[in-house]
C-alpha cells in the first residue's frame, strides 16, 4: 500500500494562521516557525509538491471567513490541488463542530488528504484515532473561549486606566512613539478640526463648511491617514475616485466629546469570541477617562458648538443674521423667525404663530432687539469685571469656617429638608404599625424617601466642602469667568462673541426680553458664596455689589 502511495503525486496547499485574538503563542505559532516546520516535513515526502501556500495572519480560527482559507477551498473546489498540510488542528480551525465536520465528511467527500505535521495526522494512513482528534478539536475550541474573557477583562482594565486600546488614534491625534496606550495631539489635523468648530461658531452651515474645506484641498481624514500617516486602513463606505468632504464628515467631529480631552471607549461589544454581530451599549455603559490627552477645543467650545447644532441658522437674502437660532418665543419656546414685509424693516416673529397658530407673534424689530442684546451683554461683562475685583477681595478675608457654616443658607435649606422627611419617615412609621399601610406600600414609601436623604446627605456634603475650601471654590469658579473678560474692552457683539456669551434669548409679549448667559449657574453660586461670606464677615464692599449689580445682573 506504502508503494500504491508513492505512486500518486499530491498537490498541496500549505496553510498557515496565527491570531492574537485566540490567544496563540507569537513565538512557537509564528508564521515563520510554521513554515519552516512543514517545509522540513515535506522533505521526506517526494510525493507532494506545493502548488500555494495560503496565510491568514491576525485571523481568528473561531470561524471559517478567513482570505486565505477561503482561496484554499477555492483550489480544492476547482482541482487545483487534492491536498491540505497544516502545522495542526489548531491552526485549521479552533471551531470544535465545524472543525470536525470538515475532517470527518467534507474533505474525504471531496478525496482531499489532510496532513497535520504536529498531531501525526494523515488522513490516508489506516486506523486513524478520531477520538483524540476529537478531543483536540475540543481543546481548541474552548482556548480561545477563556483567552477571550482574559483579553476583554485585561482590556477593561485599561480602558478604565485611561489607556488607548484601539488600533489608531482617531483623527487629530496620533498614537504617542514612546506608548503605544497614549495619544498625542496632531497638529496638522488638529488645526483643521479647530477650523470646523470656529466656522460653525461663525454661523457656517455643515454645507458651508465642508465645501470651503474642499475648496482649500484639505483631505478627508481617511486619505489624511492613508496618504499623510500612511496608515492601512480600510472602510465599510463607498468611496468616490476623489474623497471629499460632507456635511455627515462635519457633524460626526462637532459632535465628538473626544476633541476636549475625555477619551471615551467601550462603546461596543460583541455576545461572546465566536458571534462578531456588533453591540451598540448604552451611553451610561461608555467608559470614560476625562483628561486622557491634550483637548483640541476647550469644554466651553464644544458645549457651544453643542447648542447651535440644535438650532435653525439658515442664511437669509443678506445673509446670516447676527441672532440668527438664538431667538426663542418664550411662551411656546418655539423658535422666532425673521420676516420683513416690505423688504426694509425686519421682525423677528415666533414661527408657532406663523404656521400652526398656536401662539401670538410676539413680534420685535430686529434692529430693536440687536441693540437691547448688545447693551445687555455689555453691561453683564461690566458685572463680571467688578464681580472678579470682589473675589480678589474676598481672598484676602479671614473667616473662621464655622462661622461660615453656620452662616450658609443652601446647607440651612437642605437642613430643614432633612429634617421635614425625618418627620414624614416617623410619621409612615406609625402609620404601618396602626396597619393603614400594609408591608408592600409601607416599604415602598420607605425607600422613596430613604433615596431623598441620602440625596440630600450628599448633597451636604458637597456644599460643606465648598464651604471649609472657600477660596479654592472661589479659584475654580473665576474659570469661567474669562470666557467673558476676554471681550471686556468690546463696544460692539460680532456673532463669535455673541454664541460665546448667550445661550438663548426669549422673547415674551408686551417685548419682554430674557437673556439666558452661559454660566448662568455658576454665576448664582458665586453670589451665593458671597451672600455666606458678607453674613459671616459683613463687608460694605461685597454688600453694596450683592444689592446693586450682582442683584441685577441675576434678575
């Protein structure tokens, strides 16, 4: 039978694979040590003759969809080759019924002999032992099961570290050349991604933008990473002969957290190392590291950038109005739109009332409303200039902390709070115990208000913190406050200075105008902060400001 064997000449596909993800060993199952292993073999084997030689590197063997398997079969389908020589089992397959069933009835139905060098396995030598195949397949298959759970447990480790675990960094940044888990900022993209923010904040529309983009040739940031980085990557989208820049390119970069320095992962999962079908998790389920890497654009920006996106700014005949989005009808809260029934005198009127009917006009001048606005911002950032002398000021005070304490109205509020559900808790005590309550609704109320206290604990908490670092509050919440400062020499509002400093403003009948300021909040607690610091310490400086602009300005 031997000489019958000789007789025949095979013709051979060498098949080789290695993959990170099934946790195989770099060294001993290297592509290279594969090949040299099965050429060595083939040495005492005149009777086989290597027709190709198929590689999946990086390929799992949890599946079949592999390039290089795949043009394997191909071979086998059309006759080009009758034989299969794999280092072994491993290497073929990892998946334990698919495996099998490729061994034991595809490939002697298709009269395919199949050698594994390793495990001493032809596939034409008589009483072959199945069962150890059998529990080698089955070996295999559940390696890359555990390896699967130790790789997505070791990588949640560094996910949650704030280590980058993704293949590339994502457009503006570069992986760092010292660690591969951090990113560096890249300043040529970089600078174009600062480009689309500036030109929204200006009023640009995605349209606008990504076709002044094209106009200046800037490549698209595939190419940009194909060309520029020389990066391998591919993508599920259809590209034209010549990428160019779209609105849909535009929004995904102004919606990007990632650009002020939070690197955000974990976004998707898979059910388990053999089913690849993407899993798209719920934001609160993201992990995030603030702080990963050198933001691009400042929080402030992206939050901006944030509230125009939700807003109507088309352009007009003369273009794009200075308060266009911004203005909101503030009974139905819908937006107000800008008309001009004889071509020279514009209104801004709530759209509600234009098409639906369902509100009054409300209708202002434009040229009325732009100068109240001006004078409105003008006069804030004045506050803010003398607010920012006043906690100088304030910082060089000396006040006992208790004093401070016992002088805070927010940590007296949420006092009588506390002590309000102390009262409803006893009073739900008695009446579970005079059975008016039964068990069910009796813990229910409980842990409803057992919430509320703890909330409010926290929240004490929170504010007697503030309070005993009275000054390093102070520090932070001047932060803010340049945002403002750095137009305090302004006498005129351009758009850029306008969405900087406003995030709305309302209109209501008899014109009635509200003005809501970014920092608003922030704002409230710094005067609050100075209402603790004046009652503690009381101070004719700080007094004459909480009673005159301070009062004003947060009215």
């Amino acid at each position: 039978m031997k000489n019958q064997i000789l007789k025949k000449i095979y013709r051979a596909v060498v098949y080789l694979r290695l993959s990170d993800e099934d946790g195989d060993n770099r060294e001993s199952d290297s592509i290279s040590n594969q090949r040299i292993l099965i050429h060595s073999f083939l040495k005492s084997h005149p009777e086989i003759q290597v027709v190709k030689e198929c590689v999946d590197d990086g390929y799992t063997g949890t599946n079949f969809n592999r390039p290089g398997f795949q043009e394997m079969l191909r071979m086998l389908e059309e006759g080009e080759a009758d034989c299969i020589i794999v280092k072994d089992l491993s290497r073929y397959g990892r998946d334990f019924s698919g495996v099998l069933q490729y061994v034991e009835r595809i490939l002697p139905k298709m009269g395919v002999r199949l050698i594994l060098v390793n495990d001493n396995y032809d596939s034409l030598t008589p009483n072959r032992d199945f069962l150890t195949l059998r529990f080698k397949s089955l070996i295999n298959d559940l390696y890359p099961a555990d390896t699967s759970k130790s790789v997505r447990s070791h990588l949640y480790v560094k996910m949650t570290a704030g280590q980058c675990v993704a293949p590339f960094a994502f457009y503006g940044y570069l992986k760092s050349e010292e660690d591969k888990h951090k990113l560096v900022m890249d300043e040529v993209a970089a600078s174009v991604v600062r480009d689309i923010y500036h030109m929204k904040m200006q009023g640009y529309s995605l349209t606008d933008i990504s076709e002044e983009l094209n106009r200046r040739g800037i490549l698209t940031p595939l190419r940009y990473k194909q060309v520029y980085l020389k990066q391998k990557l591919k993508t599920g989208f259809r590209l034209t002969e010549k990428p160019v820049w779209m609105p849909t390119m535009v929004r995904r970069i102004l919606l990007d957290e990632r650009y002020t320095g939070v690197l955000i992962q974990g976004k998707t999962t898979t059910p388990n190392h053999k089913v690849k079908v993407v899993i798209h998790k719920e934001e609160a389920e993201w992990i995030r590291y603030e702080n990963a890497f050198e933001p691009v654009i400042n929080r402030h920006q992206y939050e901006v950038v944030g509230n125009l996106m939700k807003m109507d700014t088309m352009r007009g005949a003369k273009g794009l109005a200075l308060l266009s989005g911004l203005v909101k009808c503030g009974d139905c809260k819908e937006s107000m739109v800008l008309k001009s029934p004889d071509k020279v005198h514009h209104y801004y009127v709530c759209s509600t009332s234009l098409y639906e009917k369902q509100c009054s006009s409300h209708s202002i001048s434009e040229k009325k409303l732009v100068g109240a606005v001006t004078e409105a911002i003008l006069h804030y950032i004045s506050v803010l200039v003398e607010l920012k002398e006043i906690l100088a000021y304030v910082k060089t005070a000396s006040i006992p902390r208790q004093r401070l304490l016992e002088e805070d109205k927010k940590l007296e509020m949420l006092e009588k709070e506390s002590q309000r559900i102390l009262n409803i808790k006893v009073k739900l005590y008695d009446s579970f115990a005079e059975e008016i309550l039964d068990r069910t609704e009796f813990e229910t109320f409980k842990a409803k208000y057992d919430q509320s206290l703890e909330e409010i604990r926290q929240a004490m908490e929170c504010q007697q913190k503030e309070i005993r670092n009275l000054q390093e509050t102070l520090e932070k919440q001047q932060e803010w406050l340049e945002y403002f400062l750095e137009y305090r020499d302004r006498t005129e509002v351009d758009r850029l200075m306008l969405v900087n400093l406003v995030k709305r403003i309302e209109v209501y009948e008899q014109k009635r105008i509200i003005i809501h300021f970014w920092f608003e909040d922030e704002f409230e607690k710094v005067l609050g902060l100075l209402e603790t610091v004046n009652r503690a310490k009381p101070d004719r400086k700080v007094e004459a400001f909480l009673k005159g602009k301070g009062a004003e300005a947060s009215a």
